[in-house]
C-alpha cells in the first residue's frame, strides 16, 4: 500500500515536470556561467523586472533578486512552480511565480525577458514581445536565436535582442 503511494506520488511528480514539453521547452536549467551572462547583458537598475519564461526551478529570478531587481516568472509545472517558490521564498517581496503557459496567461510590465526556450517557438515569442510591449524591452534568449532578427549582443550562447 505504501509503496503503491510511493510510486503514485513520484509518477505524479515525474508527469508534472515532463508534460510541459507538449507546450514548449523541456525542463533543462541554464547553468551559472550563462545566467550570469545574461543578466549582466541585460543590465538592468534595482528595481527594474525581469520576466522569465518558463522559469523552471526559479534559478533566473531567484539571480535577479540577488541583484536586487524584481523579477516575475511564469511556469507552466506546477511542480517547478512549487520549488521556485521555496527557492525565493526569501526574496519573495522581490519574486513572483505565476502558474500557466506564457503564451496564454497575460504577461506584466516588465523592463527585459529573459528565455531558454525552444527553436520551434522562438519567432510566435518574438510576436508575442513586439505586440506586448509598451517601452523598450529586452530580451535575452539563451541558446537560441529568432529567425530573421539580427542579436543586438551575443556571448557565451546568449543572445540579446532590443525591442524599441
Ligand atoms: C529550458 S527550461 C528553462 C528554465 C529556466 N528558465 C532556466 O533557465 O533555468 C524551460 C522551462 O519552461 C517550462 N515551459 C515549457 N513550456 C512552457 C509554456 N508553454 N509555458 C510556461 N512554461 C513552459 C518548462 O516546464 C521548463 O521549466
């Protein structure tokens, strides 16, 4: 009975974490040399908002707070939306996660987008910014490029593309 549960519980967890594929990117967290590079391209004040798509286990926005920006994620696990809870829970006047598909749930204001995404999805986000933003944005994607739009900067497979 109990191992029954046990193995209910991690099949759950397991189908949580994986089903987002359906959707978009597989969960692959971006590694600190990466992060790093982006968010220094991104350069942004304390204050200012970093929004993640699919932010995965809150890695990005829990670095974002560390620099004191605010940063707003939106996850499509429920799962990962739980652990990027936890892991910003100490930064959580700085972090919000937010449940959902980013190309459903309404974006908030944001200063710059940070994105790991998937190839096949690169050129719909890149609409989705140009019809979204009301200021200049930026966005840095990490290991994939839009199709057709030169990167303002690239380092390290971050690429940095302005929205004016
Ligand atoms: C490659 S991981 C990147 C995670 C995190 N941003 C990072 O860089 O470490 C992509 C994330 O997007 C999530 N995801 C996939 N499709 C999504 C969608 N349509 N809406 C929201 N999140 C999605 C996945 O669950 C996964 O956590």
């Amino acid at each position: 009975m109990i191992i029954s549960i046990l193995v209910g519980g991690v099949l759950l967890v397991v189908l949580a974490v994986a089903l987002p594929v359906l959707f978009g990117p597989p969960y692959l967290p971006t590694l600190q040399p990466n992060l790093k590079t982006a968010l220094d391209m991104l350069d942004l004040q304390p204050g200012q908002t970093l929004l993640d798509l699919g932010s995965g286990d809150g890695r990005v926005l829990q670095a974002a707070a560390q620099r004191g920006w605010q940063a707003v994620g939106i996850e499509l696990s429920p799962v990962l939306v739980l652990v990027a809870r936890i892991r910003t829970w100490k930064y959580r006047k700085q972090v919000r996660v937010l449940w959902g598909n980013y190309f459903r749930r309404t974006w908030p204001p944001a200063d710059a987008i940070f994105g790991f995404v998937i190839p096949y999805q690169m050129e719909q986000l890149s609409g989705r910014i140009e019809a979204w933003h009301t200021k200049p944005v930026k966005l840095a994607s990490f290991a994939f490029q839009i199709p057709g739009k030169r990167p303002a900067k690239e380092k390290q497979g971050v690429f940095l593309y302005e929205y004016k």
